[in-house]
C-alpha cells in the first residue's frame, strides 16, 4: 500500500511548522484536517498559515468553502480522498495534517458518515429549543442517545451535539453505530500517524499566547468584516474564537471576558484531542519540545 504521513495533535502544538519543513524534505504536499480552516475569510482565528508562511508547500482542503456552507466529514473524506490521489500521481508523498480527530479518523480507519439529507425545520427547531430550554437540555438528550458520542465533545459545543439529535432523528441510528458499522471497510492505505504531545502547563501557555497574538493581529476585526458581508449568519461562526467574539460584538461579555472565554474553551479543546489521539493506537508520539529535525528524523526512520 502507498504510504500516507498523518501529523496530528493539539492546538498550537507545533504540527504546521513541522508539515512544512518535512514536506519540504520529502517533496510532499499538504491536505489540511483542520475543520476550520476549510473556511474562507477566517484566517486570522484559525492560525491559517498563510502564503509566505507555507514557503511553497502546496497544501489542499484549506481556505475553499464560504462560511455560510455547511461541510460535513464525509464531504472532508471524499475530498481528502482525491487530494491523495492527486498528490501520489505527481510521485509526491501527501501528509495529513491537523486537529480535527473526526477528519482523521474518517481517513485511517475508513470510517463513512453518511450525508444525511439535511431537515432544516427539524434544525430550527432545536436552534428554537436552544434559546428557550438552554443548550444543557439538549446535550442531556444527546447524552441518553449516544454516550460515547458525547464524550469527546464539550458540553458548549452547539454545532456537534445538534448533529447527534440530527443523525438520530434522520437515521434511526446512533453517530456511534454508524461508525462502528463502517469501520468494517478496508483501509486504502498505509497511514503513519504521528501527533505531537506537550506537558500540558507548556501546551496551555502556548495557547494563551496564540490568543493574545491573534487579537493582536485582529481577530475582533475579522469577525466584524465576516458579519458584514453575510446576510445569513455564517455556520463556521460557531467555531473556538469565533463564537466568543460574536457574544463580545453583541454586548453580552467585556473584553477581559471573551479573552478569557477564548483562552479556556481552548485549553478545553486541547485537553479534548489529547484525549482522542491517544486512543488511536497506532498513533507514535512525538516530542513538541524536541526540535523540528529531531521529530523529522523519526518519522523518516518509519518511512
């Protein structure tokens, strides 16, 4: 099998900087696995790197889809797929790279989430019961529905437990059974997963950094411009940073607030891919204090 390179990990654990100097290296090409960084216009919220940042690299599934678009995983799937195939026809090696462990997992274990047909006024209405009931009520639901789905997400995480009610309500059947049902696929590949694990009092000071320079570099700013050229309130606003500022826009926090928000619900985030990746067992940790050559050497001793 062709062998595919996949770096994961936290955020701000240091996976861009090492995708680029082994793509570098190995005369590979980047396919993002980062479910936020598909967005257009959400640079600056998404630590996108951007053109001089990835020194040539040509990377894919990054900056293609409008805010307003709904893009599921296996829309992900379909087109990390294709970028694959693109990439090892020119006689280049692709590396998966980024946080996301659905993104991830839908690729090394073949894993299909189906595109359920989307029922809008089914979604109005848990966005309806949201407002009147608070979210905590529907992510009670969706805990009795499907425990272990709600396991790896946050309690605040709006976007994913509305998508356990939806696939429920659609399907008849759990996000966890599809996914157990579809791993039965044979893997296309041979995926080398690699992920970068920190102390986690270093990994947290690296985040709150990050968010100080992103509002330095304009984050509030962003997402003014973003509201102001959608009429419909963008899907991907609901994302880490993006949420917490929207909330600051309307009046509803204090600066100091949404800095702090923003700085804990990633840290949260963080502590929660932690926790995915290390359930993935063929997973070879690497050291995110170690230098990028070191960590580049080991992945060349497995390739």
């Amino acid at each position: 099998m062709e062998k595919v390179i996949v770096i994961c990990g936290p955020t701000a654990s240091g996976k861009t900087g090492l995708s680029i100097e082994l793509a570098k290296r190995i005369k590979g090409e980047v396919i993002s696995a980062d479910s936020m960084q598909i967005y257009q216009e959400m640079d600056i919220g998404t630590a996108k790197p951007n053109k001089e940042e990835q020194q040539g690299v040509k990377h894919y599934l990054m900056d293609f889809v409008s805010p307003e678009e709904r893009y599921s995983v296996a829309d992900y799937k379909r087109d990390a797929k294709q970028a694959i195939k693109e990439i090892l026809k020119k006689g280049k090696t692709p590396i998966v790279v980024g946080g996301t462990g659905l993104y991830v997992d839908s690729l090394i274990y073949e894993i299909e989430y189906p595109n359920i047909e989307f029922d809008e006024a089914y979604r109005t209405e848990l966005e309806q019961r949201v407002k009147a009931e608070g979210l905590e009520k529907l992510y009670e639901e969706a805990e009795k529905i499907d425990p272990e789905a709600t396991k790896k997400i946050s309690e605040n995480d709006e976007k994913r437990i509305l998508r356990i009610l939806e696939i429920y309500h659609a399907t008849g059947k759990t996000k966890t059974q599809q996914e157990v049902e579809s791993r039965k696929n044979p893997v296309e590949y041979d995926y080398q997963v690699y992920a970068l694990k920190w102390d986690r009092e270093l990994l947290y000071e690296r985040i709150n950094k990050r968010v100080d320079l992103m509002l330095e570099q304009g984050l509030v700013e962003e997402v003014q411009g973003i509201i102001k050229r959608h009429q419909k309130f963008p899907t991907a606003m609901q994302g880490l940073g993006y949420k917490e500022v929207v909330e600051f826009l309307k009046g509803n926090t204090t600066q100091e607030e949404m800095i702090e928000k923003i700085k804990m619900e990633t840290r949260r985030y963080a502590k929660r891919q932690m926790t995915w990746f290390r359930k993935n067992k063929q997973t070879i940790w690497l050291d995110g204090q170690a230098s990028i050559p070191e960590n580049i050497e080991i992945i060349l001793e497995g390739f």
